[in-house]
C-alpha cells in the first residue's frame, strides 16, 4: 500500500463509520383514516328510474374497479376520439410532462453528492527568471514548467443531510408525478363535461325553436280570433310578447353553446378556427349504469390530489432532517496526485510525482441563531404540510360524497321533472282546444305555455345532469389512472441508480 493510500484509510474510515445514520425523521406515510365513510346513513343501492332517454337507475358497486378510461363508459366513440386527440395534444398535459421529467433529473444530479468528484488540471508554464533577486545580476535562465494532477474531494454524509436532501427531490419527484395524474383526471373530466354541456345546449336550443315554433302558430290562431272578434288587441299583443321573450332566450344558449365548442377545441390544444367535427348531443352519450365505488380506505392510495399532499408532506418531513444536518458538523476530503518538472520528458515519473492529502472538519460556532430557526422553520413546514395532507382528504371525501348526493338527487329530479312535463304538455294541448272555443282566457292559455317551456327545458338540464354528475363522481375517486399506462416513459425517467424510491417509477 502506497503512503497515499495508507494516509487515505486513516482519515476516511473513522469517517465512513459514523456515516450509517441519518438525522431527522423516518417517514411514514400517514395511515387511511379509521371509520371514515362518504355517507351517514347507509348509501342506497341504486338510484330512481324514469322511462326516458338518460333515465336508467344507476346502481352503486362498493369496491369495485374503475378503468383508467372512464370516459368509454359513455359509449361515444366522437368522444372517444377526441379525448385521445387532447392526450397527445394538449399543452397542459406536456407541460406536467416536462416537469415530471426535471424533478426526475433533479433527483439524479443530487444523487452526484454521494460519490467523489475527480477534476484533472494540466500548466504549462514559459518563465525567465533573473538572477539579480538572489545578488547574481549575471545569472539567467528561461524555464518551462509542466504541472499535471488529478484532484480528488468527497464530503462523507456522516449525519445523512445528502440523504436526506435527496430523499426530499425524489418526493418532489413523486408529487410531480401525482400532478401529471391530476392533470390527466382534470382534462379528460373537463372534456366530457364539455362535451355534456354541449349536448345539454343542443337539447335546449332545439327545445326552444320548438316551443317558437308552437308559439309563433299559436300567435296566428290568436289574430285570427282578433280579426274574427274572437279576440282582444290585447290578447295578440301579449302573445307576441310571449313570443319574443322566447325567441330573445335563443342567443344566449347559442353563446353558450359557441363558448363551449371554444372550450372543446381549446382543451384539443386547437385554436376556436379549428374547432373538431363531432357534435355532441344527448342520443349520441349512454348513461353508466354500473357505477364502481372504491372503498373509503382506497381513496387516499387512488386520488392524484391526496397522493401529491403525501409527497408534499414526506418533502417537508426529509427537510427536517437536511436542517438538523446543517447543525453537525461537516466532513471533508481532498487529496490530490501528479507531476511537475521542467519540460515534458520527465512527467510522471516517480522523481517528479507530487502528493497531498487532507482531511476537514468544520463546525459553525455561531451565526446568530440562523441555522436553529431553519430548523424550526421545516419543522412549521412540515406541521404545515400535515395539516394540508389531512384537509385534502377531508375534501376528497367530501368530493365522493357530494357526488353522490347529486346522483341520487339527478334521478330523482328528471323523474319529476319528466312527469312535470308530461303533465305540462298535456295541459298545454287542453288549454289550446279550451282556448279555440272559448272556454279559457288567453291569460290562462299563456300560463299553460310558461309553464310548458320551463318544464321541456327543464327536463333537457335534468338529463345533462345525470351524466354531467357521473362524470363528477369518476373524477371524485381518482379517474382509475393505477389502471393506465399511457404516461410518457421519457417523463417517468430512467430506474432510480442507487436505491432511491421514486414514485415515478411505479404506481
């Protein structure tokens, strides 16, 4: 063994044997929470059925499997499409792919502090020297000297600060990672709902042109009576203002349905002149009647948002641990070997070889507190963190359950709402043939007539309800993304190289 590498063993393994710990917290991902459920009383198996286009019961299977494309539930191949069109599109999507990617980098360029850093170093050097420095004013010589050397410094992680600096980028890494997923939920949710409203403008607008085309006739039987002196001036005027305050509802739900197409097309990554083809209504989309439920004790390993808290939270636990760290002290070693000599012909033979090895310690005495309030500062955080983690899970349970209000609620509405307008239109053809003999004023046949447009609209929104709040509830569990695999493997990065688990790199 070479001086230098006896010099080496006794400054470095002292060292190595102090550096199998590491301060600061061992993180533990927080246990499901114990007797949490989505409802108080228990859940009703199904919901109500009505004999209509979008009125099927819709059972609830608890724990049951939800696909990672929820979406085909819907049965609409246009929607189909499109939703794979955005998923290779959209901005949104490419963007928490790319920082999916540097926090994966991120994590690997910190993983270099575990390992020496070796830098090489070549001079050469062109120097006339004079004598007249030493009192020999006639003596003078031109040199060159050549230096090469290989450098060597490695900080040992005695107290596991490294480690835990890396523990906390490969939990940014995993939150990056639920952020994509939570960027795919968002915009595969936001298509269908999308594409739900599209449907529901559709069905209104045409609900509308009928009820002006039922009132545009009606306005024709009623100046006929005028003209016949069946009928006051009044009576015409009045259904001509019924008319029109139709016909002025008529915009607004083509806006509407124009700013929807321009959502549609934006989530494409499209610009509005480039709007897709599929048109969407209410025929064209199949309501699930099989609605899986996960388990209140699944929610917190499928919701993205949940799984981002617990990464944010191990982050802020592993930041403890990197400020308790920077309190110890810190270790170095730098040692250095090469050749210098005049000219070239001599380098690196073992009369021109040159050495130096060195081992540090360094300690901080005093800085005015700073680093005691940085460690106290990440320990806030991560109280921080924690109390964020446990409001997340209390939102998402609210999520599922509000989700499943609204279904039971939707079927039990268009129910009624169905009936509504049954009942409506049957009036409204009574108050007409009432009307044409005489038996009614026209006030009461225009009340049968508000009361026919409420309802008929009334029951288009009570359809795009039912499959606009399924849609809520697949978003509210988590969207199934464990079951895909569509992620780009270039953003989940490359398998961890020294034994850190990155969650990017699994599900």
């Amino acid at each position: 063994m070479t001086p230098i590498s006896r010099t080496a063993c006794r400054i470095a393994l002292p060292i190595l044997l102090l550096s199998g710990c590491a301060v600061g917290p061992d993180f533990h991902p927080p246990a499901a929470p114990k007797h949490a459920g989505y409802t108080k009383e228990p859940l009703q198996p199904q919901t109500a059925a009505t004999a209509l286009p979008g009125g099927a019961a819709q059972r609830f299977v608890p724990g049951g499997t939800l696909s990672g494309a929820w979406w085909t539930l819907f049965r609409s191949r246009p929607l189909n499409h499109l939703i794979d069109q955005a998923l290779r599109a959209n901005p949104d999507l490419q963007a928490a792919q790319a920082a999916l990617r540097e926090a994966n980098e991120n994590v690997y360029a910190g993983q270099g502090a575990f390992f020496p850093r070796l830098g090489a170093n070549a001079q050469v050097e062109r120097e006339r020297l004079s004598g007249a420095a030493f009192g020999q004013p006639h003596l003078n010589e031109t040199l060159t000297l050549t230096t090469a050397a290989l450098n060597v410094s490695y900080a040992p992680d005695v107290f596991g600060g490294v480690r835990r600096q890396v523990e906390s980028l490969a939990a940014q890494a995993e939150y990056q990672r639920f952020q994509l997923e939570a960027t795919y939920l968002t915009l595969t949710s936001n298509l269908v709902v999308a594409a739900v409203q599209e449907a529901s403008l559709r069905g209104q607008i045409a609900a509308t042109r009928d009820i002006i085309r039922l009132e545009t006739g009606q306005l024709k039987v009623v100046g006929r009576q005028f003209e016949l002196g069946g009928a006051a001036k009044s009576d015409v005027l009045s259904q001509q203002a019924t008319l029109s305050a139709t016909e002025a509802t008529l915009p607004s739900l083509e806006k509407q349905l124009a700013q929807t197409r321009d959502q549609l097309t934006a989530l494409l990554g499209r610009f509005p002149n480039q709007q897709p083809a599929a048109r969407f209504d209410l025929a064209s989309l199949r309501l699930p009647t099989e609605l899986p439920l996960s388990l209140p004790s699944q929610l917190v390993a499928q919701r993205p948002d949940i799984r981002a808290a617990r990464a944010t939270l191990h982050t802020a636990s592993a930041n403890v641990g990197v400020a308790i760290a920077n309190q110890l002290p810190q270790f170095s070693i730098t040692g250095q070997y090469g050749s210098e000599t005049l000219g070239l012909s001599n380098l690196f033979t073992p009369a021109t070889a040159v050495w130096s090895i060195a081992g540090g310690v360094a300690q901080t005495l005093f800085d005015g507190g700073a680093l005691l309030h940085k460690k106290r500062a990440a320990v806030a955080a991560f109280d921080q963190a924690a109390a964020l983690y446990r409001s997340t899970v209390v939102k998402a349970f609210q999520n599922v359950a509000d989700a499943l209000r609204a279904l039971q609620a939707d079927a039990a509405a268009l129910r009624a709402q169905a009936e509504a307008e049954q009942t409506a239109g049957a009036s409204l053809d009574l108050a007409r043939s009432q009307f044409r003999f005489g038996a009614i004023t026209y006030l009461t046949l225009a009340d049968a007539e508000r009361t026919y447009q409420q309802a008929h609209i009334g029951l288009v929104q009570a359809q795009a309800s039912r499959y606009a709040d399924t849609a809520a509830l697949f978003q509210a569990l988590g969207g199934g993304w464990w079951h895909r695999h569509d992620v780009a493997p270039d953003a989940i990065g490359p398998p961890d190289r020294v034994g850190f688990s990155i969650s990017a790199t699994q599900h």
